[in-house]
C-alpha cells in the first residue's frame, strides 16, 4: 500500500494505492479451470441480473510455458426509494396545535423523495502468457479488457414546506411530528 504522494501518482490523490499481484500462469502447481455462474432478483425494479465469470490456466513444455485467461460478465438493475428532510428551521409565533396559543416549535423546510433506478452491464477479459527459457529468466505478457455501461435515472421530488399548519401535533423536545400544510410548493426533478 502506498500511502504517500510520489512521481508515479496522479496529483493530489487522496487515500492510498494497492499494488495487488495477481496469479501468474507459471505459479500455479496444476492446470486450473473453474467458473461461477450467479443470479439475483432486484424485487423494486423487477428484474433478474446475472453474473458470470470464468478462469482457465495450464502449463506447457515441462512448466516453460503457460497461459492463463479470465473474464467475467455482469447485468443488473435495481431501483430504490429514498425519503429524507432537508433542513430544520424554529419557527416561533404560529398556532401550530389550533389551542389558540402561539407555539414555538421545530419544524423541516421542506420533504424530499428520491426515486432512482440504474442498468449496470460490465464485462472484463484478463489474458497472461509467460515463457521461462531458464530459471533465472521469465518473459511475461499480460493484458486486459474492461468495460462498463451504466444507466441511471434520478427523479426527485421537493415539497417546500410553510408556516400555514393545522391540526399540529409538537413533542416534548418542541419538533413537530405531524400537522397538516397548506401553501406548499412541490418541485418535481428528474437528473439522469
């Protein structure tokens, strides 16, 4: 882990880099083949994804030779609903109760619901062969491929809330838990 600025890094990187190594054709004992195949069912969106990946390795020529290749594919879409205040403001001087006494009481600026969905398809190839003549000396080419599509869809919606409140109810910490707004202002956004 590298955790220090240095030449090789791209400027003002925050965190760290991991120099991970991987399996190499001539480090495995014995030829290697396996797979994976898995599904899933995202119940919001309705919708089934898949990921399947794969690896194959095997040696050559008295283990101077091997050659190793991987890849992988995934789909899925999901979807989920988020709601959540935006800011908290005392208001003071409001007949929030309808008792006919002015209440001083917290109360959110506005409510927000968030709607999102997304379509995620990436695939990855990963090739490597090495050539070892001798002991000392080992030839390695690697390469890989990588893409990734992604969808997203985000569509909000703002209710800016007022100081026109019935039938409110306050609790002991002075927040009003519920009460019925009039003179509120919806804002639909859609970000894509």
């Amino acid at each position: 882990v590298t955790k220090a600025p240095s030449r090789v890094l791209v400027e003002a990187w925050l965190g760290a880099a991991i120099n991970l190594p991987t399996k190499r054709p001539l480090d495995l004992a014995d030829s290697v083949i396996s797979g994976r195949l898995q599904s899933s069912y995202a119940d919001r969106a309705e919708e089934w994804g898949e990921k399947v990946s794969g690896f194959v390795a095997h040696t050559f020529a008295d283990r101077k030779f091997g050659v190793l290749l991987s890849g992988s594919y995934s789909n899925s879409t999901g979807a989920s609903d988020v709601y959540q205040s935006g800011g908290w403001t005392q208001v003071s001087n409001v007949d929030a109760t309808g008792d006919g006494v002015n209440d001083t009481f917290f109360r959110p600026l506005r409510l927000m619901s968030w709607a999102n969905t997304y379509e995620d398809e990436r695939y990855s190839v990963n090739a490597s062969a090495q050539w070892r003549p001798i002991e000392e000396l080992t030839f390695t080419l690697e390469g890989l491929k990588s893409r990734r599509e992604t969808d997203r869809l985000r569509s909000t919606q703002q209710s800016i809330l007022t100081n026109n409140i019935t039938n409110g109810v306050i609790d002991a910490s002075g927040t009003l838990v519920s009460g019925n707004f009039s003179g509120v202002t919806v804002r639909p956004l859609i970000y894509g």
